[in-house]
C-alpha cells in the first residue's frame, strides 16, 4: 500500500523533449566497427524530459530517504551518530581523495602518514599494541580477530580448542563469525542483572576453549560488573578474550579493553569515530591486538623509519605470520582520513566528553520512558538501553507497530527485537550529538505512543499514515519483490 506520489519521471514523459543542447559536430564523423554493442534508442524506452523535470524528479526522490542529517536516529547498537562536515573536507584534498592505491611508497608519503598515525592513535585509545586498519566492516573485524585467536593456537600446537563461548547478550555477528571460522559455538547465559553468569562460564570454560566474545558493554547496553573476574577465568583456561568494539562509544576515554584483558578487539570507525555509517557502507573495522596476535594480523601494516638526517619515511610491512588479505590494498582509505580527523579535532580530553555525553543521554532518555515502557534491567545504563514493550503487547500492540507508529512523528524506528533475550526489546541509543531539545521531544512522542496504546490501539497497531509508503506484506516482500520499475499505461 503507497501513498500519495508525485508523478515518476516515466510518467511525465513528453515525446521529443530532451534534458541536453549539443552543440553542431566539428569533426568528422566515424562509424563503429560493431554495432551490435549498441541498443536501439526506440527500444530501450528511456524518458523524454526536460532537464528541471529530471532535477526535480531526482530531489525529489532524495527526499524520500531518511538520514542523520535530517532527522534523529535512535538506532541501539549502531551509533548513527552526526558525520562532521569537516572530516568529509579533509578526506576530499587532493592528496587524498586523487590518491591510487598502486602508486609507489615514496609518492604516497602523507596517506601512509595517516595511517600510521591512526594505527597509534587507536592502539592508544584501545589499549593495545598493534593494529591493522585493513578490515572493511565490523563483522570482518570479527573474523580477522577470531582467526588470530586460531592462527595463534595452532601455532603453539594447540589443535584441541575447539570451541568459542558467546555471551547471550553479544552481539548477533558473533556466533556467525566464530561458525565462520570453524569454531562450535557455546552459549554463556546473562545473570539477573545483565552480567556474564559466572557460574555458567566457569562450568562451560575448559581446555577446548579457544577463547570468548565478549561485547561490552553489551546489547543491553550495561557494562560488565564481573568483567575483570571473566577475563581471568578465560585466561586461566588458556583461552583468549575477543572484544567486540562496536560499543566502544560508552566507554572511549575512560576504559581501555586491552588494560582490562582483552586480547584483541575491533572498532568500528563507523560508529564511533563518526565516519559516515549506513546505506551500505563504507565501514571500517580496524583491528587492535596484544603483542601476542600481533605477528598474525592480515597485512601489510604501516611501519615508520628514521633517516640519517632525522626524516620520517612511511612504508608497508608484509608480516609473514599473517592470516592473510582480508581487503583490496590499503582498505577503506578514505574513511581512515576521517576517523584520524575526528580523533585530532577532539583529542584525549573531548573523546573522552564524547563518551560521558552519550552516556548521560541515554540514561537521561532511560529515565523519561521507563515510567511508560518496561525497563528489564533497571541500572545505571552506558550508551543505550533497551525497553521492553511486553506491557503493550498485553494490550494487542507490539514492539513492531510502536517502531512503525514512530515513523509518523519523523523518527528512524530504534532497533527492536535484539537482544534476543528481552521479550518485544526495544534498543535506543541517543548518542553525544543529539540535544537536550532533541531527547525532550523523542520522550513526549515516546510517550504519546504509549497512551494511544491505552486509548486506540488500532491507531498504532495500522501505523504509519504519512510516510510514501505504509504498511507492507513483508513476507511477500521478501518472497516475490518487484524490482524494476513497470510504466503504466
């Protein structure tokens, strides 16, 4: 079901009227030696439109997109916070946005420049030794850091660990990365308040652990109480700690994972270093290890020498031990000009305010909604929280017809239905970049919501109403999608 649409490009289209004015031919003309390539103009039924009505048509299709340039994104677990327009002016000066990734070392000095900078920058920040900015996303990030933790067992001859614990409150890529990488996947279930059981972690830990993936603070949004004593019980098992970074946004500045005891971990620059995120990427998921893994990261990683005369000169080392090429050259280039962006811009002192700001909004935002909502684990929260929506379900709503509903008072949905372990869960993570203004208003329509549950559950049970396009069948969606555009008529 659609609604209202201003007419398509196809549909407005007018027999000779053309969008361009080329200028008479002045030189010779020539003829292709086949032109069996060439499709027939009269059949490929391209639009005749004038060059405003194509301008139009493409605004306004842009518009039908939402972003976090236009609307706030309270999307828990994804960090969809503010991309600063400065990062995107330094990622397009010449000497970076004209670079090519099979030009020699000595032509290339100030990119290589910047990532080693970052390499440090983030192993400073993280706590770690070592870095490889190659992986392209989070979930490949995943996979380099798991593959560590393998080539590094087989490397000391250790063939019998076989298995990878994960926390039920992890996130979901974590069980797929460990099966990835041939590893039997252990569930580690969460006490009452949110914790790895340490009961259950020590009764599933053994000599066939290859190591745990621990995401903390963790997909309800709470950091780790025990966190210190997991650690050692992994390690007292000789297996290794894996970090998933992708909530490194609560805790930058102030807590450092590889201080803790973690081993190796991934960030995603993405998220928490505000490169822009979303509708398919670029990501970046560079890899921070412990001097232990750090012979195995895929390469080649950018080292630096000193000269006779003091200078600095950048260059790429292969490291033989490495797991291999993960990513085409260099990895997402552009997206490491960024992130070294944001962290100089901020430095020690403002990461760290970025941290403390996403943290007190999110429990500013807990606090104005658990009156409404229920709250499963009622704590001091990091980054996000996670409601649940059983009290509307008991009233015929679900967590899904609140996130539609949401859609009509111009918000992106929050992530619903994960973690798996909260009944109708909905995730919100606020981030440091929204206002006091912002959360105030996303609280009152929160709110809203929830009384029109009380009062007419069918309004929100049919929402949305103002959006281009309203309720879908999505099973048919999925099953039988339509995926070109038919003209009518």
């Amino acid at each position: 079901m659609t609604a209202a649409l201003e007419p398509l490009i196809y549909e407005i289209s007018t027999p000779g009227r053309k969008a361009y004015s080329l200028p008479e031919l002045d030189v010779p003309t020539t003829t292709l030696p086949d032109n069996s390539f060439l499709r027939d103009p009269d059949k490929i039924g391209l639009p005749e439109v004038a060059e405003l009505d194509m301008v139009r048509h493409f605004t306004h299709l842009s518009r039908f997109n939402y972003s976090i340039d236009g609307g706030f994104y309270p999307l828990g677990s994804c960090t969809m916070k503010y991309n600063p327009k400065l990062n995107e002016d330094i990622a397009r000066l010449p000497g970076f946005f004209d670079v090519h990734p099979l030009q020699s070392e000595d032509t290339v000095q100030g990119a290589l420049q910047v990532q080693y900078d970052l390499q440090k920058a983030l192993a400073e920040v993280s706590g770690f030794d070592a870095v490889s900015l190659q992986p392209a996303a989070g979930a490949q990030g995943e996979l380099v850091g798991v593959l560590c933790i393998r080539a590094y067992h087989l490397a000391r001859g250790d063939k019998a660990r076989t298995k990878i614990l994960v926390p039920d409150a992890a996130h979901g890529t974590n069980p797929a990365t460990a099966a990835i990488c041939g590893y039997q996947v252990i569930t580690i279930k969460s006490d009452s308040r949110g914790n790895v059981d340490l009961a259950h972690l020590r009764q599933m830990v053994g000599p066939d652990t290859a190591g745990l993936m621990l995401t903390n603070p963790n997909t309800l949004g709470l950091f780790d109480e025990n966190l210190l004593e997991v650690c050692e019980i992994v390690h007292q098992a000789g297996g290794l700690m894996y970090g998933d970074g992708a909530n490194f946004n609560a805790i930058m500045g102030i807590a450092r994972p590889g201080d803790i005891g973690f081993d190796v971990m991934h960030i995603n620059l993405h998220k928490t270093f505000s490169t822009p995120h979303g509708g398919g990427g670029p990501g970046s998921g560079p890899v921070c290890v412990k001097t232990h893994l750090a012979a195995y990261l895929p390469g080649p990683v950018v080292e630096k020498e000193l000269g006779e005369n003091g200078d600095a000169r950048y260059y790429f080392k292969h490291l033989p031990e490495s797991i291999g090429k993960v990513r085409s050259f260099w990895g997402n280039f552009g997206m490491h000009v960024r992130a070294l962006t944001y962290i100089r811009v901020h430095g020690a002192i403002g990461l760290r305010q970025v941290s403390e700001n996403a943290v007190l909004n999110a429990n500013y935002l807990m606090h104005k909604l658990k009156g409404a909502y229920d709250l499963p684990y009622d704590r001091t929260c990091m980054h996000e929280f996670v409601l649940s929506g059983r009290r509307q379900k008991a009233k015929g709503v679900k967590t899904l017809d609140i996130a539609k509903r949401l859609l009509d008072y111009g918000y992106h949905a929050p992530t619903i239905y994960f973690p798996l372990i909260v009944e109708e869960s909905i995730m919100i993570e606020p981030t440091e970049t929204e206002s006091k203004t912002t959360l105030d208003q996303f609280a009152v329509d929160m709110l809203k919501i929830a009384q029109e549950v009380d009062d007419s559950p069918d309004l929100v049970k049919n929402a949305p109403y103002n959006t281009p396009v309203l309720r879908l069948d999505e099973t048919t969606a999925a099953r039988k999608p339509v995926v070109r555009f038919r003209c009518f008529g």
